[in-house]
C-alpha cells in the first residue's frame, strides 16, 4: 500500500521533528541552544532533553496512528503521518518544535461511523498516553532545589525575577485535567509553578499533549471534534459548529481592538480586523451578507466589552489557529452516503470525548511576558 519512498519521506519529516523538539526541549528545560557559545546544547544535555521530545513526540505518533490504523480497518486510503518541524531557535523566537502532525485522507468516507471511527480514534489514543506520562511526571518530581540547578540565580536572596529584563517569563495556563492531577499525584512541596512547568520533560510534554488533544476536539467542521459531533449530532453539527466557531473566534480577538487606543491607530486597524473577521467566516454556511453582519457585530461586541471593562482580553495566539479553519479547513462538514445513526457504544464513546475536550481545553495556553 505505502512504497519505499513514502516510508522515507515520512521517516524523515518523523526524524527531523524529533531532532527539532530535542532542540527546543534544551532551550526551554536546561536553557540550552546549539547556537549559543555561554550556554551550548552539549550531546549530554541533548540527550537528556529526549526526555521530553520522546514522550512528546510518542503521544503525536500515537494520535496520528490512531487515525491511521482506523482508517486501514475502515478501508479508507490515507497518507502516513506527516510529521512538521518547526524549530526557530535560529531566528531567536521560542518553539516547541513542531506544529504537529496531520494524515491526508485519500479516498472518499462513505458513512458516518466511518467518519466517527476515524475522527475520535487519534485523540483517545494520544490521551491515553498523554494521562500515563502526567501521571509518571507527577509522581516523580524531583526535589524542590531541582529549578536552581536551571536558575542558579534564583538562590540569591537579592534576586528579584520580575526586574530581570533578560528573563523571558513564559506562564503556562491551566486546564481542568491538569489542575486536578497535579492537585491528586504531585508533592506540593516539589510541584514547581506554571511559570517553571517548561523544565519538567514529563510535565511540560504532556502538557503539551493536552494542548493539542484539545486543539483537535474543537467541536467545529472537519476537526476531529467536528468529526465526532456530526456522529452524535447529525442534525444540529452545522449550527452547534457555527457556534463553536463564533465563540472561538470572539475569545481570540476579544480585547485587540478597544476604545482606550490611539485614534489614528483605530481608524487603521479597525477595519482590517472587521475585515479579518469576514474572511474567517468565507466558508461558513451564512449568507454574504450574514457574513459581514457577524463580522461587525462580533468587533462592535468585543469593543464595547472592551470599553466596560477596561484590561479584559482573550487569547489572540488563538487567531491564526482560528483564520486556518476557517479559511482553509471550514466548518461546514461533508456530507455521507450512508447516514444511518451510530450505536450506542460509539455514542457513548462521543460523549466521552467531549468531556476530555472540556477536561482538556487551556483557554490561555501560553502568556509570554
């Protein structure tokens, strides 16, 4: 089924994302680069950042082969897992490594539990996972004089992080699956802060891992969460994707445009957002002029919430992630040959889901300061 080119194509994007999480993973654990002369990535500290980029990696392969060896079953012709390097160290910029991995179905889903199948296999295989090393990191913390030997600064009494200008503060949100383990697994005394996460390999990955199970259970179109909605929900898919779009996209942008700016500023970048706003929306089911009505109500929402309490802000790292699915991707989901209803078991399985989208969803991710 797959020739000898494509197990070489795809090892070497696989091959070439590990190197690159192993890269990032020094960076963000040890503080490391390979391109820096005072704190160099030797192989010792480039192995030990395998710690990370392993189980992180791990839990993306085995997503990615979830879907693969379900759409195998189904009879579906799909592409291996394109695995996507992405380290930026070069240019100075913070990565993880990687912005994932993806299958490209090649062949056409005829039913519904064919969709369903593939759609939620992925994200509760990497769950599974991704719950076995939280629950390893959270058990095995090292001790509380661990973060020194990555900020020896840190131990000096004067010291105060807030007034370093050379400390880039990366602030991990939290989410509800990752509140409640830490609060049931880990020593309080040991557990670091979201500021310090980043330098626990286990921790950091599998926080990372919920970040992109979540990610991918967004109940909006051809999503895996968009794939288990229109399982369970056939009817109602379009509107409740449409919804679940709408409110994403308004967290996104909440805050970016505000009465309190400069208005020369405004009178520029008010209409390029109202305009943002409408192509997001090009491939939703509305009309052209629904489409432009959404995209004004939408900035003229977020404005005046925003000049009734003054500060308040969404995410707006969410809006690239945002304009990709709604521009590229869309929220509509294709139509089936057979839409005969799924069974109970998978129904249940669906619902399951959704709770691990609700357990894992971090509306602010990552606030770097």
């Amino acid at each position: 089924m797959y020739s000898a080119k494509d197990y070489l194509k795809h090892g070497i994007l696989f091959l070439l994302t590990l190197i690159a999480t192993t890269l990032a993973g020094g960076e963000w654990l040890y503080g490391r680069s390979v391109l820096s002369d005072e704190r160099p990535l030797t192989w010792e500290y480039f192995f030990l950042s395998m710690q990370f980029s392993i189980p992180f990696i791990g839990i993306l392969l085995v997503h990615e082969l979830g879907h693969l060896f379900t759409s195998l079953y189904h009879k579906v012709r799909s592409s291996l897992p394109f695995f996507i390097p992405a380290w930026l160290g070069f240019i100075g910029a913070p990565s993880i490594g990687t912005f994932g991995a993806v299958i490209q179905m090649k062949s056409l889903v005829s039913s519904r539990k064919k969709f369903f199948d593939i759609g939620v296999a992925g994200p509760l295989a990497g769950f599974v996972l991704a719950l076995a090393v939280l629950t390893y990191g959270f058990t095995n913390l090292p001790e509380a004089s661990y973060i020194y030997e990555i900020h020896p600064e840190y131990a000096d009494p004067g010291y105060e992080q807030e007034a370093d200008e050379n400390v880039m503060d990366v602030q991990l949100g939290y989410n509800l699956l990752f509140w409640l383990m830490e609060k049931s697994l880990a020593d309080p005394e040991r557990m670091p802060n979201m500021a310090e996460v980043i330098h626990y390999p286990y921790l950091f990955a599998g926080y990372l891992a919920l970040f992109f199970t979540a990610l991918n259970l967004l109940p909006i179109g051809q999503l895996d969460g968009g794939h288990v909605v229109f399982g369970i929900l056939p009817k109602q898919h379009e509107k409740l994707s449409l919804i679940a779009y709408t409110l994403f996209l308004f967290f996104a942008g909440l805050g970016v445009v505000n009465p309190f700016e400069d208005l020369n500023y405004l009178m520029f970048a008010l209409p390029l957002y109202v305009g943002f706003l409408y192509i997001c929306f090009r491939k939703s089911p509305l009309s052209n002029v629904n489409k432009w009505i959404m995209a004004l109500g939408i900035a003229a929402v977020q404005y005046s919430l925003s000049g009734i309490y003054p500060g308040i802000e969404g995410y707006s790292g969410w809006l690239l992630f945002a304009f990709l699915v709604g521009r590229v991707l869309g929220i509509r989901h294709p139509e089936v040959l057979d839409g005969r209803p799924l069974d109970q078991k998978r129904k249940i399985l669906g619902w399951i889901a959704i709770v691990i989208f609700i357990l894992c969803f971090i509306p602010k991710p990552f606030v770097i300061e």
